[in-house]
C-alpha cells in the first residue's frame, strides 16, 4: 500500500495551509528589508521570488490533485477559489519587496511595520483555518477576526497617507504611497480568503 503522509481528503487543505505560510515567510522576509540596507535589497527580494515560485508550485500540485481526488472536503471550486487568493497575496508581497527596491527607499514609517504585522497575523490566522475547512463550525471567529484585521489595515493606511502628504516631497510621496498600497493589496487579498470562507459557512450551514 502507497504511504501517504496526509490522508487524501485533507490533501488539498495542506496544499492551501502550505500556500497562506508563504504569506507568512514573505513577510518575515519584508520585515528583515524593512531594516536592511540597499546593498542587501537584491537578495531578500530573490527569497520572495522564491516564495512567489513555491506558491506557483503549490498551486499546480493543488490544482492535480483536485483533478485526480474523487474526495475532497469542498467542492474543487471552492478549494481552487481560495488557492487564488492565497497566491494573489504572495503576489503583492513581492510587489512591496520590489517598489523598495525599485525606488531605493531607505526608510518607511511606523505604519508600515505597523502593516506588516497585521499581515503577518492574517496570515497565520489563515494557515491555521485551511487546515479546518473541514470543520467549519470552528471558522466563524477566524472571519470576523479577518474583517477586524482589515478594518485596522484600511485606518493604517490612511494615517500613512496623511503623513506622507504632509511631510513628503510629491516624488517621494508618490514611491511610498505605491509600497503602501501594495501592503494593503496583501490585506484585502488575505480578506477576500475570509470572506469566501464566511459565504461556505453560510451555504454549508
């Protein structure tokens, strides 16, 4: 008999699980170049391509296995839905690596390390729930936790811009604004797998 180190069912949920901890990494990755000098931008920037080619990988497995499981605990539709959205956010991760690299921005305010941590937990929090999606009942606080998060993200956001605008150049306002944006796209991206997950609960309910 073929060992398997997950049972079949949950196969696809690890897949998923596997996709959101990229998240995580690309973040620990953005909070070392938050404290790194330029000449060590080109390297941390090749880790969260590196990120963006395992998320790409894991998402080709996922997509096989939904082609050849004749169980999973989701519709295939679902399950691919949500791996859409977990790689869009490494997507945008590497978007900021890069517009800080592009721009050789040496230094970002607090609400960027502010943003990054609320990344930082919606990621964590969202590895742990694809491993539950087969126990949706124990979701519910998982979605409002990601809205709270969000709403947060959105606040941050504006305090940055209207700081940026007060203290900035309108060169150097437009760089950071772009960085800032791209961390927000992280968050709503992490925010779009909640909501999907919150429209399950309902339909399954």
């Amino acid at each position: 008999m073929k060992f398997r180190l997950f049972p079949q069912e949950t196969a696809g949920l690890e897949l998923l699980a596997s996709m959101a901890q990229q998240s995580v990494l690309g973040v620990q990755t953005l909070s070392e170049m938050f404290g790194a000098r330029r000449s060590d931008y080109e390297p941390l920037v090749d880790i969260l391509m590196a990120n963006d080619a395992r998320t790409t990988e894991l998402s080709r497995t996922l997509l096989t296995q939904l082609r050849t499981s004749f169980v999973n605990p989701l519709p295939r539709e679902d399950l691919l839905q949500l791996s859409e959205s977990l790689a869009a956010t490494v997507d945008h991760l590497v978007a900021v690596g890069e517009l800080i690299q592009l721009h050789a921005i040496d230094r970002l305010p607090a609400e960027a390390s502010d943003m990054l941590d609320i990344v930082n937990r919606q990621a964590e929090l969202t590895v742990a729930a694809m491993r539950s999606l087969s126990r949706l009942e124990e979701l519910e606080d998982y979605w409002t936790d990601m809205i709270r998060l969000a709403k947060r993200a959105e606040q941050t956001y504006r305090v940055w811009s209207a700081s940026a605008l007060r203290e900035l150049s309108i060169g150097q306002f437009a760089r950071t604004v772009e960085v800032a944006r791209a961390l927000v796209a992280a968050v709503h991206s992490l925010q779009a797998v909640a909501t999907y997950v919150g429209r399950i609960i309902v339909r399954e309910s």
